[in-house]
C-alpha cells in the first residue's frame, strides 16, 4: 500500500492545479483523493490494532 501522506500530497496537488487552471473536475478529484487518502489511513490504523490484539499472547 501507498503511503497516505504521499496520497494526500498528491491530492493537495491535484486541487491547487485545478484551482490555478479553473478546471473544477480535477479540483474536486484532488479533494477526493485527499479524503480517500484519509479513510485509507484510518482503515489501516483499525487493521494493525486488531492484528495486535490477534497475536498478543
């Protein structure tokens, strides 16, 4: 998996780049791609937390 952070950079380029060109469509996919980023994050947290639980002993 990708890093979330390098997602979210991307994400942050992709809306000032649309911001900048006036090109709504790749400002709002800059947007979303931020906030996938995020989820994707948030899910990989929730994973390890149950791995951990899973393999203590």
């Amino acid at each position: 998996m990708t890093n979330h952070k390098t997602d979210v950079a991307k994400g942050r380029v992709k809306e000032a780049t649309g911001a900048a060109t006036g090109d709504d469509n790749l400002k709002n996919e800059g947007k979303t791609d931020q906030a996938a980023a995020s989820v994707k994050d948030k899910i990989e947290g929730a994973v390890d937390k149950v791995k951990d639980k899973i393999t203590r002993k």
